[in-house]
C-alpha cells in the first residue's frame, strides 16, 4: 500500500503503516536519487506519497496513529505542528525527484 511500519506487517505495532516513517523513507529515497549512486523504484516512491496524501486530516494537518518503535528517533518535536511539518518537508523533497510530485494545495492546507 506505500506505507512502511517499523516491524513489518502482521508484527505488534502493525496499524496499517507508520506516517512519520514512511515520510522518513520518501525523503531518504529522494536524496538517495539525487546521489545518482542508486537506483530508486520511482513507482514505490509515488505509491509512498500516494498513502502520505491520503492520511492529511481536513484541517492540513498530518496525525500518525502508526507505531515509530522509539519515539526519540522522531527528535523533539511533539506537536500536531512539528509533525506536520516534518510530514510536508518530506513531500518537498519530493521537488528534487523526477517521478512523481506532492500536491501543492496540499502543502498550501498544512501550512
């Protein structure tokens, strides 16, 4: 489904994918891309930023229900605004990537 989970499917912290990780994910695959030392599967990158778009509350906010594993990997940040935030960051990076683009309204709704 374009979502990434710290354990996998089917584990204990499973709830249908990770928010904070998979935009984690698209943002490492995007700089890895700009590297030009990989290969990144363009189609997995869209279908990760597909599942991200679908998870944007009707306020432009970003909320994550999935399991990170250790919050501290996610920093300091622990409000709806630095969450969205990071979440929108990730979608920016996707202005460096060829295959595929984030939703500029979108971005316009979260900030």
């Amino acid at each position: 489904n374009g979502a990434y989970s710290a354990f996998g499917e089917n584990s204990w912290s499973d709830r249908g994918g990770c928010l904070w990780l998979t935009s984690f994910v698209v943002t490492t695959f995007c700089k890895a891309k700009t590297t030009g030392l990989i290969d990144v599967d363009e189609a997995k990158v869209c279908q990760s930023v597909d599942w991200i778009a679908g998870r944007q509350e009707a306020g432009g906010n970003y909320m994550d229900d999935g399991c990170v594993g250790n919050k501290r990997l996610m920093g300091s940040g622990d409000s709806d605004f630095s969450y969205t935030a990071y979440i929108c960051t990730g979608l920016m990076s996707l202005n460096n990537s060829r295959g595929c683009s984030c939703d500029s309204n979108a971005l316009a709704r979260a900030i």
